[in-house]
C-alpha cells in the first residue's frame, strides 16, 4: 500500500479516479520504465517517450529533471500546494519557472516519476508533451482578464488550442518543437509574440474578435523574429489556420539536420511567399470536423473580480509609510480591470520557488486574491485581482516568506536559466552571474538603478537561449574562451534587443567576455547610454546608432584575462567558485531527443502481421483478423517513414503521418487518402466475414504500395 498523500489519498485512490485516458498512459509509462530498466528497452526509444511525457536526463547521473505544462501560466492555489508537496516528496524542496511559463522540478529519481505524475494528474496538472517534438507550452500573457487596457480576455483562446493539440496525432511526431503565444492588449506585449513559431494578439474588427497573427518566430542559435501572417483573422479560424500550418510543418520541415528543424527554417529555405502558398492549399482542402470549434463554446466575454469575502489581515504599523513598501507599491502593483482591484508583480529570485514558500503563497492568495496565479515569462508570479485595501497587508506576508522584493520586471529583475547548474547543455552557470548582477544592484550598479529602469537583462547558460537573452536590452549567452591551454568561463554579449509587440528587436551579438568581467561589462554599457543618448533617447536606439564594432571597442579593456597564476578565481565561474570550470565532454543535451528509435522496422514485421491475419480469418476470427490487418497497414507505412526520419509511437500516428507526409505529397496514390480514419473506421466496426476479407485485401493492396514508396525513397 502506497503512502497517503497529506494524509489524504493514496497513490491506488488517485489513480482509479484519474480520467481513463491518463490513468492508461501513466500506467503505460511506469511499464516503460521498468522495460527500460531491466535493459528490454534502448536508451534512444526511451527517450523518446520519457521526453513525450517531460522526463529530461538532468547534468548530474542519475536523476531527472521534470518539465511542467502550466497552460497561460495559470495555476490555482491547489494546484501550488500540490506542486510544492511532490517538489518536497520526490524532488529537492523547490520548483523552477520558466521563461515558456512552464514548472520544473529537479533530482527526481525515475522510478517515482510515474507517481509524481500521478499525483499532479489529480490536481488536472499534466507533463503531457512538455518537451520533445511536438507542441509545447501554449502560453499568454499573464495580466489578460484582468487588464484594464486589453482588447479581450485570451485566456479562453489559449485553453482551447491548448485542448485542441493535447494528444493531437497532427503534432505527435514533428521534425522539432513547435510553440505557440497569446497576448490580449494592442500598447504591450508580456507574451513575446514575435519570437513564437505562432503568435496570436487579440484584435476586434466589425464588432467581431479575432487576432493579428505572426508565423515563424523563434530564438536559439539563429534567431528570427515572426512575420506578420495576418492584421485579422477571426477567432474560428484559429483551429483550423493552426492545423494547416502545423501540418505544412510536419509534412515540409527539415529532419535530417537537427538544427535547422524549427519552422522559422522552413519560411526561409521556402520563402513567406511559397510558405503561404502551401499553408493556403492546405487550408482550402482541410476537412474541417464542426467540432474543432467546440473548444470555444461558452466563453465568457471577459473575467470579473472575485466575488468573495476576503481574509485581509492587518498590516504591522507603519507599513504604508515602510520605503520598501512605497517602492514595492510603485514597481510591482498596477490597477486591474474593475475599480478597486489590482494586479500584482510577484518578483521571484532566479525563478526558484522554494516548497514552503509555495504552500504559504498558496494561502495569501486564497485570502486576498481570487485564489489563483500566473507564471510568467520573466519567471516571477502575477496575482489578480487583489483589492486596494488588502496591498499592505499583501505586502507583509509575501515580506515573511521572502517575496516582497520591489523591481519587478525592471533593470533590478534578472531573468536566467539553471544554466550549468543543472542542464546538460549548459556551458555557465547563468544563475551564478544573475545572482552576482543582482549583489551589484545595492552598490555599483545602483547609481544606474533610474537610467536604466525600463531595461531588462537575461542570461543563458548555452545558445539555446532558454532565458531568451536575444530578446533584452542586455544579453548574456553562456560560452567559453581558452587562455594558456585552461578553459576560461565566458559570455556572448547581446545589446538592443526588447519584446514591443510589432516593433520587437533582436539584440545583436558584440562578442565574448570573461564571465568575472561580465558585472563590470554591464556598469561600462550603462555609462555610454547615460554619457551618449540624446533627451529620452531609448538604450536600444542608443545601441543601434553606435553600432557593434564602436562598442567592442569601448569593451575591450574588459577581455584582458590574467594568468592562472596571478588570479586563479578568473578562471571560476559565478557561484562555482570551489569548482574547476570545463565543458562537459561527450554529454548530449536533450532539447528535443531523436527523432528516430535504434530498432529499424522492416516489411517482414508487416508480412507476419498479414500471414496471421489470413490465419485468423479462416479460423472465423473476424475482430482478430481485422485488427491483426490494421496492424499489418501501420507496420508497413513505418519503413517510409522511418526512412523520413519519422519514427511515431503507436500504429494510429503512423497512419497518420503516413498520410500527411507520403500521400499529400504525392508520393504515392490519392486512394490512400484519409487512411487514418477510413482503417480505424473499419477496425472499430462490428466485425463481419466479408469486412475482415476486404480489409485483408486491402491491407495487402497497402503493403505493395509502401514497399514501392520506399524504393522510390531508396533509389532517389
């Protein structure tokens, strides 16, 4: 018998009341697990599925680090006291945010994975599809519904497509991860929406609701900022316009090279234009299920402040007048949407929310919130719907607990990946510099604390670009200079990106600085904006009109690196300093996994499948026939696709993708479209004799047409 939870349920109680769907693909992914472990199943499929369900191998041997999907950031107090709980009883005490609004939770062991993910699935919390390739995260902006100046609530929207795609066989077995955004006002952009592969903004034309759309955003080693799709398409076409395009991206995307596999790739090697055109085609022929549109029935026209009876506590004296309440009250608070209610900041270190901090905060916002909360993308908490008589007493329990810092979403708010803490493709630490930064802000940098206000500075650990550094004022990306034959720990520097909605910017690359003199990088970048803007001239302007050769220049003095033996703690990284500093040799990251398993599929597993099907059938087993025919269809579309790099996990994907990538393209005969309904069709019929020895037929009529698609594929 499994412990109690909270002295509550059980592992068995939570897992007999979990959705069917879910509690199967738990259950099938604890089975994984111990396959993998008795050595039944290979490193490479088992990642595939752990990374399907959020499973990343961590920098350190044998632990895992868990991804998270908290849809739009949004969570309810439940939910943080539940992700607090397993964060104490299967991690190390404390849950990261990220910069795609997600959680993540390290040192998990793997056999307790399964459990853990349980326990969130109870609190309608999944890992499904957090990492891999397939569509991640959708995420929003966190203020939408409670905004004063929005266009319209996107939170329903992003529900929707979220719900949508979940478990989709459109988006199961993609070239690369795919992402998605939402942002609900015209005059600010909290979501990113141009460095998204789709970014949605809520527009209104003719009284009827809609977005302004951005396809082909992203950041990584080559960023690119979105172009503009559409000024208005309306929000029934959301569905339908996303399916197309992810389908053109599944079917057109590159698959070899792992590192031109994002859809931003795709629209350069084909041009907007033919992109459009595709996309277009697809639209036009796209068999459109009423259904779809389901997801967005019932939606309200905006959110309301709580009607509750709050449990404001008093506030100790003095705090209204208390200097860091003032700044707090400045920096962090602004009004909501009704009179009377605000939203509030929530600034969070490093993005690192200890469990019992998360339990406690879980408390305040039952009280004096509407008991629910948003991550954001600079990795803090967004609280709505706070009342205005309720701000000092806020303030004085998120003070006990370590919360209450002021500069939320300002210079003094940094913004950093783990990095070389935990990731296994981090080259820095990006937290040990950020903490570093953040020491400064009190003393040498506070002299800049009004100049530089409004700017915003990211780290990265890698060029993954996980902090979403090309994306700030100030950029840092961790990298690694060699001097005498050590390793030195260094950064790429980025100046004169923001997010500013239609007029976002990349920041642009300047060149590598040892990491200790990073600080002192970022105080001399602080001097020339002061010593060279002109009136309100913004930082980024600034940047742009000096240029990167004339502030390498300015630089320069910075990228002298002492002799190991003058100053060995040079050659430390911020926050390792007990550690030698080195990359990591030989260690894969696992940003995305492979796309394909070790195990090759071969046509001679399908001409089993269909000897035993003619077996069956004259034996009068009709169901078995038919089903063994059905899986005779899946294993002979697998050897194509896997030719394609294209490896699914179950025979319904590989109808699927068969389909889209094989048929649609003209590969093989028109006949075979629509395979993936028609054949679950027939197999989900009441079996006859005369339906098994059709189907059998036909399957064998399938088997001679993949095996003549891969020859085509083989001899080409």
């Amino acid at each position: 018998m499994a412990d109690g939870l909270d002295g509550e349920k059980t592992i068995e109680e939570i897992n007999e009341n979990l959705p069917e769907l879910v509690r199967d693909e738990l259950d099938l992914f604890e089975k994984d697990v111990k396959k993998f472990r008795s050595g039944q199943t290979g490193d490479i499929k088992f990642q595939k599925i752990r990374l399907q369900l959020g499973v990343y191998a961590q920098r350190q041997d044998g632990v895992q680090m868990q991804r998270i999907k908290i849809p739009y950031g949004g969570i309810n107090s439940t939910q943080l006291r539940r992700l607090s709980d397993v964060a104490d009883k299967y991690g190390s005490g404390f849950f990261h945010l990220t910069t795609r609004q997600d959680v993540q939770l390290y040192f998990l062991k793997l056999e307790e994975v399964p459990d853990m993910m349980r326990e969130l699935a109870d609190v309608g919390i999944t890992t499904r599809e957090a990492c891999g390739n397939t569509v991640r995260n959708v995420t929003a902006s966190p203020i939408t519904g409670a905004s004063p100046t929005e266009t319209f609530d996107v939170t329903p929207y992003a529900e929707a497509l979220k719900n949508f795609l979940l478990r989709n066989p459109i988006c199961q077995n993609m070239g690369r991860k795919f992402k998605i955004c939402f942002e609900s006002n015209q005059d600010i952009d909290n979501a990113g929406i141009m460095i998204h592969d789709l970014g949605f903004r809520a527009r209104i034309k003719d009284n009827q609701k809609g977005f302004q759309l951005y396809v082909g955003g992203g950041l990584g080693a080559s960023p690119s900022l979105g172009q503009l799709w559409s000024e208005f398409i309306p929000v029934e076409e959301m569905i339908p316009l996303s399916t197309a395009i992810v389908r053109i991206f599944d079917r057109h995307g590159e698959r070899k090279v792992r590192m031109k596999a994002r859809m931003k790739f795709l629209i350069r090697k084909l041009g907007m234009d033919k992109f459009r055109e595709l996309v277009e085609a697809e639209r036009a022929n796209l068999d459109v299920d009423p259904s779809w549109n389901d997801f967005l029935k019932n939606i309200p026209d905006h959110e309301t402040a709580p009607d509750k009876e709050f449990n404001i506590k008093p506030a100790p004296e003095g705090t209204d007048t208390d200097p860091d309440f003032i700044d707090w009250e400045e920096s962090n608070v602004s009004p909501a949407g009704e009179k009377g209610y605000n939203i509030v900041n929530v600034r969070v270190r490093l993005g690192d929310v200890p469990s019992d901090t998360g339990r406690a905060l879980a408390n305040i916002i039952d009280d004096m919130a509407d008991g629910s909360l948003r991550v954001t993308i600079q990795q803090n908490f967004v609280v709505r719907w706070v009342p205005d008589n309720a701000l000092a007493s806020f303030y004085a329990e998120l003070k006990k607990i370590e919360l209450a810092d002021g500069g939320a979403n300002s210079f003094r708010d940094i913004t950093a990946c783990p990095g070389a803490d935990t990731c296994r493709l981090g080259i820095t630490s990006a937290k040990g510099l950020a903490t570093r930064l953040t020491e400064q802000m009190k003393n040498g940098l506070g002299k800049y604390s009004e100049t530089a206000k409004e700017l915003r500075i990211k780290i990265s650990g890698c060029p993954n670009s996980c902090a979403q550094h090309a994306s700030s004022n100030i950029g840092f990306q961790g990298a690694s200079i060699t001097k005498d034959g050590r390793s030195v720990p260094a950064e790429m520097l980025f100046v004169g990106g923001g997010l500013y909605g239609d007029d976002s910017r990349l920041a642009k690359p300047i060149g590598k600085v040892p990491t200790r003199n990073a600080p002192k990088v970022v105080a001399r970048l602080l001097e020339i904006y002061e010593n060279e803007k002109q009136g309100d001239e913004h930082f980024d302007l600034v940047m742009e009109r000096l240029g990167a050769k004339a502030i390498k220049e300015e630089l320069k003095q910075f990228n002298e690196i002492p002799a190991f033996e003058d100053d060995p703690n040079f050659y430390k990284d911020w926050g390792h300093e007990s550690e030698e500093f080195g990359l990591q040799q030989g260690v894969k990251g696992e940003c995305a996994g492979a796309t394909v398993e070790e195990k090759i599929p071969t046509f001679a597993d399908a001409e089993k499948r269909l000897e035993q099907a003619q077996a069956l059938f004259v034996h009068g087993e009709h169901e078995a026939s038919i089903n063994e025919s059905f899986l005779a269809c899946s294993d002979s579309a697998h050897v194509p696709l896997y030719t394609k790099l294209v490896d699914p996990f179950t025979p319904e994907q590989t109808l699927w993708e068969f389909e889209n990538l094989v048929v649609r393209t003209g590969e093989t005969d028109e006949k075979w479209l629509n395979i993936h309904d028609d054949f679950i069709k027939i197999r989900n019929a009441a079996p006859t004799a005369e339906g098994a020895i059709i189907f059998l037929e036909t399957a064998k009529e399938f088997h001679a047409a993949c095996q003549k698609v891969q020859k085509d594929l083989t001899e080409s």
